[in-house]
C-alpha cells in the first residue's frame, strides 16, 4: 500500500483539500467540528505527512539544534530526551552538540558553524558573554537555557536558581544546621545565581559566611566532590567543620557523600547534603540524596515553543520561568 495522500484524507472527511492543509499545518482558520472530521479521516487512513515537503512548503529546514556543555551527565541526557519529545511536535529533527564546557566552541555556536542550515538552537552556554551574544551576525533564532545571565539579548528559559539556593538553606536551617558550606561555589565569582541563592539564605537566617567552607571545583564531577571536601576537611586541621553542605549538582554531592563517610562522618548525623538536578543515581545511593528537582519537561516545552514563536514572526524578548522542587530524602533527614 502507498503513502496516503492529502486528497485521500479530503475525500474521506468530505472537505477541501485546503482545509485538510490547513487542519495539518496548524492554522486555527477551521471550525472545530470540521477540524475533527479531518483529525478523525487521518486517524482512520493513517495518514503521515511528508516532513521533508511540509517544511519545504514553509521555506525550513526542518532541523533545530540542542547545544549544552556534556551529554554524559545525566541532567542533560534527560533534558534531550524532553527537547526531542517537543520538537516532534512541530515536526522537527533535532541536531545535538556538546561543546564540552568550551569557550571557542560555544562562539561557532554563535557565529552559526553547523554542518547543515537550522530552524533555531536552543543553547545552554557556560562562557560567552551577554555581548557575544547580542552581537553575534547569525540570525537563526536562538533560546538560551540553563544558569546564564544574558537579560534582554535572547528568549531564556530556566527556574529560578536563586530562590532554590534559598529553599535549600531553609530546609537545612529548619533541620537545626547552623554551620552550612557549599560546594561548587567561589564567592570570588560574579555570576552564579545558585551560590548568590545560598548567601542569601544564610543573610535572612543570620547565618555566617565561612569562606573555607565554600569550595569552588573544575568539573561537577563525583571525583571533584570528593576531593572539594577532603581538602575542606584537610584544611580545618580539626577544627569546626560544616554540619551540612549544599553542592551545586548532585554529582558533586554524591562525592562529597563518599568523602564524609570515608573520613569517618555519618550522613546525615554529622553532616547533611543537599545536591542539585535530581538525577537518577540519586534515588539509589546510600542514603538516597536531597536534592533540587528542576521541571525539565517545563524547560524543554517552552525553549521550543519559543523557537516557534520566533519563527512566526518578530516577538518581544521573554524570560520564563520553569518549576522546581526540593525532593527531601535520606541525606538530610534520616531513615526515619
């Protein structure tokens, strides 16, 4: 059997094939019971439109672009399979590119260095400046993710960092930790909104800034974790130490988790943790990790709905805000 065909679907619905273009492409010109009866003469023949021609029709490419830092760390993974979900609804192929945390490789993003013309990207960066960005000659349209600051130069998805920083020390606070380090922070950083969340927590508690027990690492590694904290612990030469760390990914968390216990620390008795992402290995580790769970699947839904906007025709630059939770288990509160 052929590919069934536009008129096929016409006839069975007994519309025009106009109609039945327009019911495909999207276009709310059709009355809602003659939008069903074409919905419905699909359903029945198993019509599939032709991707290739539909965006041909519509002068594009009928590819998006995903770039993020790495692709072998768990949050990312996820959030692809979320972006790839949602442009399947728009009927887009998605290309995805890591740059590795790369300064140079997140400018060919920006200068648009793809081996293929693109509907748009949906970038997290890591280096590139608000400038860079506003600057840059490319003009595929671009949505920017993740903890970058680049207000008023492209639409910007992510929750917000700060008030999770300050739920974190909440929930540390009201568990009866006064000595609250973070790891994955530098105060000597301009920009990072999970540790300015973390400072602000401890300002509206009246809690101390220990600057030894903020410890910055290269890589949100389990390996970088550990090593942060050993020589956290190394450093105060027994003295006080922490009774609880926030760590800025869980990766980190669950290193820092290994360090404590191997030194001889009990988690949560001695020191309680906190990470950041909810990622899977989490759920299992021993004790299971507190953490802050972001809604990828709000983060993804809305890059890509913007990438549609855009193409649509000239919209007003947006910040959107997407969901969080803190996820409580066993690395803060026990057993029970």
């Amino acid at each position: 059997m052929g590919r069934v065909t536009l008129r096929e679907v016409a006839d069975r619905a007994g519309v025009s094939l106009k109609t039945v273009t327009n019911v495909v492409h999207q276009r709310s010109v059709v009355r809602p019971a003659t939008r069903d009866r074409v919905l419905a003469a699909i359903e029945e023949l198993g019509y599939r439109p032709n991707l290739s021609a539909r965006n041909l029709a519509l002068g594009r490419a009928g590819t998006i672009a995903l770039v993020v830092p790495r692709l072998d760390m768990p949050y990312f993974a996820s959030l692809a399979m979320h972006v790839l979900e949602e442009a399947e609804r728009y009927g887009w192929f998605v290309l995805i590119v890591q740059t590795r945390g790369d300064a140079e490789a997140e400018r060919r993003v920006l200068a648009g260095t793809f081996p293929q013309r693109l509907d748009g990207i949906v970038f997290d960066p890591i280096h590139v400046s608000a400038e860079e960005i506003r600057d840059r000659a490319d003009t595929t349209p671009l949505v920017l993710i993740g903890e970058h600051r680049a207000e008023g130069v492209a639409d910007h998805v992510a929750i917000d960092n700060v008030a999770a920083g300050r739920t974190v020390v909440d929930h540390l606070v009201g568990l009866g930790r006064r000595r609250i380090g973070m790891i994955g922070a530098s105060l000597d950083t301009p920009e990072d909104v999970r540790r300015d969340g973390y400072l602000a927590g401890l300002r509206e508690h009246g809690l101390p800034v220990v600057p030894d027990w903020v410890r910055p690492v290269p890589a949100n590694t389990g390996e970088e974790g550990a090593a942060a904290v050993t020589t956290l612990l190394d450093d105060a030469a027994g003295g006080e130490v922490p009774d609880a760390l926030f760590c800025s990914a869980d990766w980190l968390a669950l290193g820092a988790i290994r360090a404590l216990v191997t030194r001889g620390l009990r988690v949560p008795e001695d020191v309680a943790v906190v990470g950041f992402d909810d990622i899977p290995y989490g759920r299992v580790s021993t004790p299971t990790l507190t953490t802050i769970a972001s809604a990828r699947d709000e983060i993804a839904r809305a890059a890509v709905e913007s990438l549609a906007r855009r193409l649509a025709g000239p919209q007003p630059l947006r910040e959107i805000q997407a969901g969080f939770e803190l996820v409580v288990r066993e690395s803060t509160v026990g057993r029970g």
